[in-house]
C-alpha cells in the first residue's frame, strides 16, 4: 500500500470539550461530529505547556519542554532545533507545506516545510519590527489586493487580540483569515504533486481572539441560552490579584453576564465558522480521491472562557490545558480513548502511521500503538510574581504547584471533572514533581523538597538545555 497523507488541522486555543459530539451544550460542530465518529477520539488530550510558543515547540519537536528550552510564553527567540517533524517528511520524500499560523522566531523560519503560507495573527513583536506587515504575512497581501486597498488589515475593527471584546467580521466573510487559510488547502490539494505523498499543516488562527467571526456563527449564539460557568470557591483567592476590571485582556474578570455571553458567542462562533470550513477541506479531499489520507485534528491550548472568572490560558485547568485531539484515515481504529496524550506525541505519532522512522531525541510516543503515559507534567510560566504553575495529571487526578508561593491543589476529575472542589494534597503527588523537578536550574527543588519564590524566566538557560539534551 502506498504511503498515506498526512493532514493536520490545527487550531489556536480550542477547548477540549467544545464539541457537540463531546457533549458540549452550547457549541454546535456538526461536521466534526461526523467525521470524529468515524475517528479515535482521544478525550484527555493535553497541551503540557498551554500557550502558543512552548505548545508549538513541543509539537513541531516531539520534546518537552525541558528539552526544547521554551517553557513560557516569549517572542523574538530563535527555533534553532535541528529535527523536526516537517524536516522528518521532507527527508522522506514527503511534499511538506504548512498554510496558517506557525508563531516561530524568524517569522519566515520555514521549520523544515519545503514551503510555507503564513498568518500569524496579530503578533505585537513581528508587527513592531516588520517593515511591511506583507513582510511576515503572506494573508495581507492577498486581503488588499481582494480590498482594492493598499492599506487594507485583518485588525483595523480595534478588536483587542487577546481580549473578551466580540464583533462580528467587518468584511465579506470570504475575505476573513479563516476562509483564506482554507482555500489555500484547496488549492493545495487541487495542485499538489501526485507523485509524492504529502504532510500538509493547515493552522487556523481562531478561535483565538479577536473573537470576530462572521456574522452569522457570532449571532446564533447570541441569544443562546447558555449554562453558568464553573467557579470553584478557591478561585478569587488564588488569582483574583491577578485581575483588572478595567482590562479586557486580563485573565481575572468578573464579567456581568451580558458581556460574558457576547465573548463566548464570538468564541463558539469562530467554532461553528471553522466547523464549515473544515467540512469543505474534508470533501475536497474526497473530490480529489486522498482515501488514503490520515487527518489529525488538535489544538495548541485551550480558553478557560470564564472558568473560576479566569480567561485566556497557560493556566492547568481543564479549559486552558485539555485540547481536541481526533484522528482518523487508514490503519486508525474509530472509538474514544481516555488514554493521556499530548502534543509532544503528534510527531512519533504520525511518522509511525506513515511508516517512517522517529529520529532519535523524539520524546513523544505513538498515541495509537504506544504504552500509556501514567503520568503527564505540565507547567507554564506565569509571571516574575506568580512564578511558574507546575501540573500533574493521570487523567483521574490533578496535582498543581505555584512556585511563586507554593500553593498546591488536588482535584478528582472523575467527581469533579470542573475542578470546583480542592481536596487535601496527599498519596505520591509533591514527591513525584520533585522527581520531576529535581536538578532544574531554577532551583526548584532542595534537601529532596519543593522550594518557593525561585526566579523563572520563559526560556531556560541556553547552556543547561545543551547539556539537558546531552544527557537524556
């Protein structure tokens, strides 16, 4: 049998359990639905590192966060890896072309991609030191030449990129970036190489803020009723300081509920939006006759959405770190698994499926073949202040530590799958992140104990990730 293609659908900050076939009630995703039930759906999925820079990193490198150095949120620093999972299909004769966002440092970092179509969104570091923003954006120049206008930009309605502000679309929704980043799949399935098998990356900016979907998907929601969000009585006290009322991108906010129910209309509206587009990348692959095609579907974090009055991400609980993760094409058995995954496994994942060797230094495992993960650690840092918020999770249960202060939580997600109710933390979890956490060059751990107020910085020193990977 022929090698299979390889797409991945990618979406930035997509809620695990945003799924009308995951039993959402409110978010309609009839096209998903469809194909996903035919797929293996894997229902704790995580993003270990929930926000765009270090998620990437580790799903681009297979490695986790200690190894690819990247465990924060920062831009402007170069990805200086030497294996990838592009670079790993083009060795292989694979035709390899990423469409959407990459978010890399430098932005035309084609990251082992014979060939890239890029929109990033609104990034405040590329947009400071572009001279033309059709310099990094291969969308602006499409969209003003679609305008008529030589001035013409995605973010000239105000709408804040990381903000609970909702509108709809101020354009043709033909000339919205999720339509863009789908016909150019079409196109590229139309015009591709038949004599090659390809690995295509099609990665949808949204849902991710500004939450400006078209006018239909953001007015259906509207008026939807909507159930109350979980706030656990813990939730003010842990990160209510981090709050400002008057911000619309803080990520504390008690919201009144009109303003609330505009942001999740424009959040499940960019769903609905993408829902559609999928379904016609999905046809045109049948049009085509691509039956030996293996589609992934996933997300580099979640939304907390209002969660415990917390928005955005990079936090551990469920909204911001449970991601989709649905697979299916040829050799994938249909069903759910409640199997713990993460973005690390794509790689190993899918150069197994296309019968490719993993390059050494891959430290993902084979979602679909691979032994179960007992235990997955995630952490992010959050600020100089708050430190870094290490997790832990198997699934059942959810160890997280603030290194900052060194507030810790446990959670039973099988009784209280909203995470609403701390219990008393006991039984294996401190010990096992100091296992984790041991020989950290922040200094995390000390006399076999977890220490506090230690100073974290994004990046982790370049020296100790060399000599990191030298060891491993």
């Amino acid at each position: 049998m022929a090698q299979p293609d390889i797409l991945v659908i990618f979406t930035d900050q997509w809620r695990g359990d945003c799924l009308s076939i995951d039993g959402h009630p409110v978010v309609e995703t009839p096209f998903i639905d469809r194909w996903a039930s035919g797929a293996r759906r894997f229902t704790r999925a995580y993003s270990a590192n929930p926000t765009c820079v270090p998620a990437r990193a580790s799903l681009m490198t297979g490695q986790r966060a200690t190894t690819h150095g990247r465990v924060g949120y920062a831009d402007g620093v170069p990805w200086d890896y030497e294996t990838t999972m592009a670079g790993a299909f083009t060795e292989h004769g694979y035709r390899t072309h990423a469409i959407g966002k990459m978010h890399v440092h430098p932005e035309r970092h084609t990251l082992g991609f014979e060939s890239v179509e890029l929109h990033d969104g609104y990034l405040h570091h590329a947009r400071r030191h572009a001279a033309d923003l059709a310099d990094i954006d291969d969308y602006v120049p499409w969209l003003r030449a679609a305008t008529g206008r030589a001035d013409a930009d995605y973010a000239e309605h105000g709408v804040d990129c990381n903000s609970i502000v909702a509108r709809p679309w101020d354009k043709p929704e033909w000339q919205h970036p999720t339509n863009w980043v789908t016909q150019r799949t079409v196109d590229f399935l139309r015009t591709r190489d038949r004599s090659r098998p390809f690995f295509l990356f099609t990665s949808f900016h949204r849902p991710h803020p500004p939450y400006d979907p078209p006018a239909w998907a953001f007015e259906q929601y509207l008026e939807r009723e909507m159930p109350p969000v979980p706030v656990g009585e813990w939730a003010r006290d842990m990160w209510g300081d981090s709050g400002n009322p008057y911000d619309p991108a803080s990520p504390y906010l008690e919201l009144p509920v009109v303003r609330h129910q505009r942001a999740r209309a424009g959040y499940y509206g960019h769903m609905s939006h993408i829902d559609q587009q999928v379904n016609r990348i999905l046809e045109v692959l049948a049009e085509e006759g691509a039956d030996n095609t293996i589609v992934l579907f996933t997300s580099d974090h979640g939304e907390l959405m209002g969660d415990h009055h917390l928005y955005r991400k990079s936090l551990p609980y469920e909204g911001s770190a449970r991601i989709p993760f649905i697979l299916g094409g040829p050799g994938i058995a249909p069903g759910v698994d409640t199997r713990v995954v993460e973005l690390r496994d794509v790689m190993p994942t899918l150069l197994t499926a296309a019968g490719l060797p993993v390059p050494a230094g891959v430290e993902g495992r084979d979602a679909v073949a691979g032994p179960p993960r007992p235990v997955l650690h995630g952490e992010h840092v959050i600020s100089a202040r708050a430190g870094s918020v290490h997790w832990l999770t198997d699934g059942r249960w959810k160890y997280v530590w603030r290194s900052g202060d060194g507030r810790e939580q446990l959670f039973d997600l099988a009784d209280d799958p909203d995470e609403l109710r701390e219990l008393p933390v006991g039984g294996p979890w401190r010990a096992m992140l100091v296992e984790r956490l041991r020989g950290r060059p922040e200094g995390f751990v000390r006399d076999g104990e977890l220490v506090a107020g230690r100073p974290v910085g994004a990046v982790l020193p370049a020296s100790w990730v060399r000599e990191n990977r030298a060891t491993r």
